[in-house]
C-alpha cells in the first residue's frame, strides 16, 4: 500500500487531496491545527497529525511522528493569501511575515524534515504554488506579496532538488479554484483541481525534479 502525506489538509485543496487519495487506496497521513479538523479527517480514514506549519517547533515534531515510515507521496498544500493589495500600497509587516511564514518558511522547514522520508521510497514531494507566482505570466501586481511569496517558494523548491536526488521535488499550480481563499467565481472545482495534479504527479519521472507543473497538464512558465 502507498503512503501518502498532506501537510494542511484541514480544508480546500489538502482535503480533497486526503479524500481522493483514500478513495484510490492510499495509506493517508493528515496534518492540521485545529482538532475539529483532525477529528473529522479521522474520521474519514486519514492518520492524523497536529501540526501549525507557521510554529517552528510544532513543524519540527514531524520527523518523531513519522519514524519509520516511507512516505511515496508528501504534498505541502499550507498557506495563506493574505492581502489583495497592489504595488500601490506598501504592504505591512505582519501581513507580510505571516504571509512569507506560512507560504515560505514552513516550506523550506518542512523540506529537510520530510525528504528523509520520501527519499526513503524515492517517492515525490509536491509543494502547492500559485499561476501567480509566475514572474513570467504576471499580468497585474494584485496580491503583491502572495505573488512574491510563491515565486520565492518556486525557487526554494527548484533549488533543493540538488541536494535530494533521489525525490522528484516540483511546484504544482492548481488553477484558479472554487476554495475560501479562491473564491465562488473561480472557474475550477476542487475536486478537477486535485485529480489533475494527481494524475500529473503519477505521470512525474526523476528528470522532472525541479519543474513548476500546472494540474492542466501544463508546465508553467518561471
């Protein structure tokens, strides 16, 4: 049986992704920060475990959590928009810390915390971007800092594929989504969104470590 592990699986995207890969057969561990969220992903199959990814300490508990096990498939989904604001407000900095906290550092913590793991089954680390991270597709400064948050996520994951080589580590855009943070007029369901990653993570080889995928089949642009 595959394992699985999807780091804020507590609503959206990371808890489609807890109810697909279940659905598929997959062993599942969850991670949220809340126990209303862990008891319902509980009860829903998922191997719990209580993390707040914005918490160094609370990240680092990962590793004793996760003894032993090898992990085919982690997916990073946590993360925060912050605010809408453009180039033409400067933004504030709690917004800007708790935005490149969550997007960023618990990234780039969890990163050497769970390769272990997933190199252990020469598995995959997929880690949830954004179209707007692209600095080649930028069409508008809206959400300023959300934009520069993921572009920094896109190189801190290009990056590391150096020192993992037996992981296939990439970015995954998963469209514009019907979620809380994407709103009702979002053109894309949840659930298209999630199995159209799944299906381009299944397809991913070794020689695509590094990449920035779309869940359209489309390899986006930096």
């Amino acid at each position: 049986m595959r394992t699985a592990l999807i780091i804020g699986a507590s609503r959206g995207i990371g808890r489609e992704f807890v109810r697909q890969l279940l659905a598929s057969g997959w062993r599942v561990f969850a991670t949220a920060r809340d126990e209303k969220s862990l008891a319902s992903l509980k009860d829903n199959g998922a191997q719990i475990l209580k993390i707040d990814v914005a918490v160094p300490e609370s990240l680092a508990a990962l590793a004793w959590q996760l003894d032993g096990e090898k992990i085919d498939l982690a997916v990073y989904v946590a993360g925060v928009f912050g605010s809408y604001d453009g180039a033409g407000e400067p933004p504030t900095l709690p917004m800007f810390d708790a935005t490149m906290h969550a997007n960023v550092l618990g990234a780039m913590q969890a990163i050497p915390l769970v390769a272990p793991f997933v190199s252990a089954a020469h598995g995959k680390f997929a880690f949830i971007t954004s179209g707007m991270g692209s600095i080649g597709e930028a069409e508008s400064s809206m959400g300023w800092v959300y934009r520069a948050s993921k572009a920094a996520l896109n190189m801190a994951v290009h990056s590391a594929r150096n020192d993992y080589p037996n992981i296939t580590l990439v970015t995954m855009n998963p469209g514009w989504v019907r979620t809380d943070m994407g709103g009702a007029s979002a053109p894309t369901s949840v659930a298209d969104s999630v199995s159209g990653m799944l299906k381009v993570m299944d397809r991913l080889k070794p020689s695509d470590s590094g990449s920035f995928q779309s869940y359209d089949g489309r390899k986006m642009s930096w």
